[in-house]
C-alpha cells in the first residue's frame, strides 16, 4: 500500500555527479570545457565564479540571453548565445549519474510519493528527464520555474504550499549543509547525503515509510 508521504530527491550529486569523482564527468568539468569551447583562455573555476548570476534562478531563455551577454564580457568569450546554447547541451550531455540511485528512487514510488527539488537552469529540464524520467516521480520543483533556489527560505515555503503532506511526512535527501538545515527550520525530515551513500539513503528511507 503506498503510503501518505513524501521523499524529494536533489539532483545534483545525489543522482548527477557535479563534483569529479572516481574519474567520472562531472558538472564542474562541463562548465570548464563549455567556457574553454566559447573562448575563455583564463584559469578561473567557472562553476564557482558563475554564482553571482544566479543561473538556476534565471526563468526565461530572454533573461539567461541577458546574463550570457554579461557573461560574454567577464570572459572574453566569442560565440553567440545560439551556439553557446548549443555547446551547453553537448557538453552537459557527457556528465555522469548514479545509475543505482536513479533506479532505487524510482523503485520507491509504489511505496510512496517521490519528487525532485533541485536548483537547475533552464536549460537542465530535458538532460534531467533523459537521466531520470519525470514521469517516474509526483512532483517536480525546478528553482528556475520559481524564479528563486535553494537554500533561499521563500522557495521551501512556495514547494510547502504546493504539496498536500506534513511536514513530518516529508523526507528532503540532499548533499548541501545549507539546503538541510533550511529544510529542518521548516519542519522537514532531512537526510544530508551523496551519491556515493547510496546504502545510507536507502537505510533512511526505508525507515521514513515504515514509521
């Protein structure tokens, strides 16, 4: 019998590899190769220092053509924003995910209700879908589709208002400190992990739906 609750799932580094690991692509590495593809020539970490635009937050492909022109500048890059559109799709294509993770999460939803909420950029959704099937799972909170991320308080209380659950019917899996423990002030039951802790994950899930 399925039971009335519900466990959201992050993306990245819980089923996406961000950071390298074991020689896998990572995300970092893909926005490394992107920008060096566009003509950056510098030594900077993009994925770091492309924080202060706040991609996963970006709504509309207008605005994220905005901020690439801002972009364009700050790295001295050389290809317009159709083929930097372009070479993201073939770049973030290539990255890596815990195949044994997607299939466990997916495994769950006749036990119980199953989301992702995950900070992505628009340009994420298909290569989510590709990598996990949207229709596996019944919710999906994307932090471009809010205009807003995590750990931001105002996204955890628009997904709150959004799901008919108590809080304490509600497991949140991610690999963040922050995101955690923003979702621990709202009254979720959180479960900080990687990827890589795939028997620590299913251990606390198990135990969510059987309590």
């Amino acid at each position: 019998m399925k039971k009335n609750k519900l466990i959201l799932f992050d993306w990245g580094n819980i089923v996406e590899i961000v950071s390298n690991t074991e020689g896998k692509y990572s995300c970092r590495q893909a926005f490394q190769d992107l920008f060096k593809a566009c003509g950056y020539k510098g030594d900077k970490e993009i994925f770091t220092n492309l924080s202060h635009y706040k991609v996963s937050s970006i709504p509309n492909v207008e605005e994220f053509e905005k901020a690439f022109n801002e972009m364009k500048i700050e790295f001295n890059l050389n290809v317009d924003f159709k083929k930097f559109v372009e070479l993201y799709d073939f770049y973030f294509d290539k990255i890596d995910y815990y195949k044994d993770v997607r299939d466990y999460e997916v495994s769950l939803k006749d036990k119980c209700y199953i989301g992702i909420f995950s900070n992505l950029t628009i340009f994420d959704k298909k290569r989510l879908d590709k990598e996990v099937g949207l229709d596996n799972y019944d919710y999906i909170f994307l932090s471009f589709e809010f205009a807003d991320k995590k750990p931001n308080e105002s996204i955890f209380i628009e997904v709150s208002k959004k799901i008919p659950f108590n809080s304490n019917d509600i497991l949140f899996i991610d690999d963040r400190e922050d995101n955690i423990e923003m979702a621990k002030s709202i009254g979720w039951n959180t479960l900080q992990a990687t990827g890589l802790e795939l028997d620590k994950i299913k251990e606390v899930c198990d135990k969510f739906i059987e309590k």
